[in-house]
C-alpha cells in the first residue's frame, strides 16, 4: 500500500522530490485546491506528476456514513484502506449572517473534532469508543485527511479557518509523534493554514505525555479531560487513572508552557448523581487554585445501555454558578449533535451492530 502524501510535512515533501520547490505547489493543490489526483496538477511537469502517482496516494479515507444534525452538526464515519474506521464531527459554532439584500456579512465558524487512535487505550467508562478497544495509531496523514475531507465536502473555501480540537476516537498524546506532525501540517501556510492557536489537544491526563507536549512548545491548547474531582470516581470512570492520578495530572498543567493570554481548559463531563453536587464543586475550585483555568461543563451524552444518566439543567446551572461566583471562568457547553449518534463511537457502534 503506497503512502500518502498528507503524511509528509513540507519540508520533507521538499527533501523527497526535485527540484524541491515543487513541494510548495503541490500543497497548495492539495490543501488550497483539494485536488485528489496528481494528473490535475497542470502546473507540475508530467514527469513528477507520474513519479507522484506511482510513490504516494492523497486520500488515505473515504465517507462511509454521515449524520446531520437539526444544529447543523455533522457526524462523519470514515473507511480507512485496510477497513477500519473512524469517527470526525463537525460543529457549526456560528451560522453564516446575511443581510437584509442577502449579502454575506459574516461567515459561518466551525470546529472539527479529529480521531488520533482507531479504538482507544484508555476505557473510559463513559465513552463507547473503549467497547471496540484499541487497533493502532492514525497516521499523521489519516489524521490530516479527516479535516481536509469534511472541508471539501462541505464546500468551505480553503482561506476559511475552523477549529481543531483533537478530541475524537482516542487519546491523542498515545500518539505524540504523529499527532505533532499533524499539528505542523495542519499550521503550513502554504497548507490549511489553521493556526496553532486554533488547535486544542485534549487529553485523558497522560501526565507524563503532558511534560512531552510541553516541552516541544507547539503553541496549541491543551484540555485535560477531568470529570472528577477524587481519586475513586475518577477511577471508576478512567481507569488509567490509577497510573496517571489527578495530582499528577495537575503537577503537570503547572508546568505546561501557556502563553499569557491562554487558559488551560478542564473539560468536566457531568453525570447524574455521580459529579454534580455542591461538594464536587467545592473541591474542584480547591484543586484549580492558582491555575489560569477554563472550566468547561458537560452534559453526559446517554447512549444505549450505559449506567449513567444526563444532569438536569438546574444542577448544571448551579454547579456553574458556584465555579464563577468563587473565581472560576467557566461555561457549560451546548449540546450539538443530541439528536444524531454525538457521543465518540456512536456511530461506529451503530454501524457495526447494522453490518453484524
């Protein structure tokens, strides 16, 4: 199976090809065009054009399913080359505004949410993602393609930014290498330009991968997906815990570089009954003290057969208002996607239980 050139950075595209000037154009066809064949590269002599087609290929997925949502959210499940897949979402944070001639005044803002993992390591009781359990590692390619995928298909403009979050099918620090090369695909400009401000890498709390992140100082966000706020029930929840425990995950945020205008976002999923009461907030705004955090609440997404159940809004509401009313930034998320398979695995879940 050829590689695919998504998976090369520019400089090493430049460093694989003569004369390496071409490596510019060839971006720029592949990210600013979405051209998906090398022979529709017309400004690149024929002779590269065949060497092109016969070591790389461009698109290492393809759209298997997709879900659309009443919010205009899109749920996509891609088809990787050898059959496995993987799950990408795209959020529409901000409708396109026209005015009253029907001019566009302001266009539409989105951020997708990118698989790094085909399954995922860390079975997180929540998450349906660890039913299937873990495959192997995307490539920095594959993990490029899903935003150029839901880009062209959606038909927005290559100039047009969006938001990265790596926050889909697994745990994106498991796979640092390829995960930093895609950040640095994603940030070319002569690429998608996606700036790496724009970029969050949201994590289970590898601690340790933390440090490793930070020390290669990339600019990009971070998240730390918390969702307790003791030992026991972050346990139960993420079992990877017991190995990479809160204090160690917070010892780290303290050392993760953060530009002075940025916050380390906690992302904290709130399950009925389990995180969502008084003293839970309490000890979580013990456990931030002294960081510059961003605290983001969560409902829980039900899927069929899990034990947890949705908050209702008054416990969200209240939990959010005990955050800000004792210094925490915080903001409760709007559900996108409720009415279509939202939840990481959802619809890979699905999928299969229609194949089987």
């Amino acid at each position: 199976m050829k590689p695919t050139i998504l998976d090369c950075t520019k400089e090493e595209l430049s460093r694989a090809i003569t004369p390496s000037f071409r490596a510019k154009q060839i971006f720029k066809w592949v990210y600013a065009q979405y051209v998906d064949d090398f022979n529709a590269m017309n400004n690149l002599p024929q002779s590269l054009r065949h060497t092109l087609s016969e070591r790389y290929a461009i698109m290492p997925l393809r759209i298997l399913k997709k879900e659309i949502s009443r919010d205009g959210t899109i749920k996509y499940l891609f088809a990787l080359r050898d059959g496995k897949t993987i799950e990408s979402v795209l959020l529409r944070m901000k409708a396109a505004q026209y005015d009253s001639d029907g001019q566009l005044v302001h266009h539409a803002k989105y951020t997708v949410c990118v698989s790094t993992q085909v399954g995922c390591k860390v079975g997180c009781a929540f998450c349906l993602t660890a039913k299937g359990g873990f495959t192997r590692d995307l490539s920095c390619g594959e993990i490029v393609a899903q935003v150029l995928a839901l880009k062209k298909d959606n038909n927005i403009a290559a100039e047009r930014r969006l938001n990265i979050v790596y926050m889909g099918m697994g745990e994106p620090l498991d796979n640092l290498q390829n995960l930093a090369k895609a950040i640095t695909v994603f940030s070319d400009e002569d690429g998608l330009a996606i700036a790496t401000k724009r970029q969050t890498v949201s994590t289970s709390g590898l601690s340790s991968q933390i440090d490793r992140l930070g020390a290669m100082n990339l600019g990009v966000h971070i998240a730390i997906s918390l969702h307790a706020v003791d030992d026991t029930l972050r346990s139960e929840l993420i079992p990877m815990n017991k190995a990479h425990n809160i204090a160690s995950i917070i010892e780290a945020v303290r050392r993760f570089p953060i530009d002075t205008r940025k916050r380390v976002m906690f992302e904290y999923l709130m399950i009925k009954g389990k995180n969502d009461d008084r003293r839970s907030a309490k000890k979580l705004v013990t456990l931030l003290h002294g960081i510059k955090a961003k605290v983001n609440l969560i409902y829980f997404n039900p899927y069929e057969g899990t034990p947890y159940e949705r908050p209702d809004k008054h416990s969200m509401v209240a939990f959010q208002e005990y955050l800000i009313a004792h210094g925490l930034l915080c903001t409760i998320r709007d559900s996108k996607g409720i009415d279509i398979s939202a939840a990481c695995g959802q619809l890979k879940e699905k999928e299969n239980q229609e194949i089987a």
